[in-house]
C-alpha cells in the first residue's frame, strides 16, 4: 500500500511555502500531513494524519487521500491542475 496509483499524484502546498509538494505515494501523503499537523496545530489536521495512519485497505487509503484533497482545496492549498495544450 505504499504507493497510490498514477492518478493519485497531485501537488499541494503547505502554509507559508514557496512552492508545492509533489506527492506520488500514501507514504508521502502520510508525511505531509504530519508535517502540515506540526506547522498547524489544527485538530482537523489531526484527525485526518490518524485516518491515514489507520488505512489499512485500498478503500480506506482512497478515501483518506479524498479526505486530504478535500481538506486542501479549501484551504486553498491544492493548486490547479496544469491542463495539457494540444
């Protein structure tokens, strides 16, 4: 379960950082939300680090990455997706 499929690969931002993250795996995912907690002290934050540290299963990890955009989107913290030029 360390890695999320291709789909799951975003960019997102923590407070008062110049430039986005790049996260490609759960892993990663579970290290930026323990650093996001640390800078925040916000309990949502909180919440959602435990939720990703109890995925044990494809649909919870899912739905706990789902969590974790949900969450950064409206922080305004999920940049927009860059759309390919055809």
């Amino acid at each position: 379960m360390s890695d999320a499929p291709s789909e799951m690969v975003f960019d997102a931002n923590l407070p008062n950082l110049s430039r986005p993250v790049r996260i490609k795996s759960f892993y990663e995912a579970q290290v930026f939300v323990r650093r996001w907690t640390i800078r925040d002290k916000d309990p949502l934050i909180r919440v959602l680090l435990r939720k990703l540290e109890k995925a044990d299963s494809t649909v919870s990890v899912n739905e706990a990455i789902r969590e974790l955009k949900r969450e950064l989107a409206s922080r305004g913290l999920l940049p927009a997706p860059e759309t390919p030029l055809h």
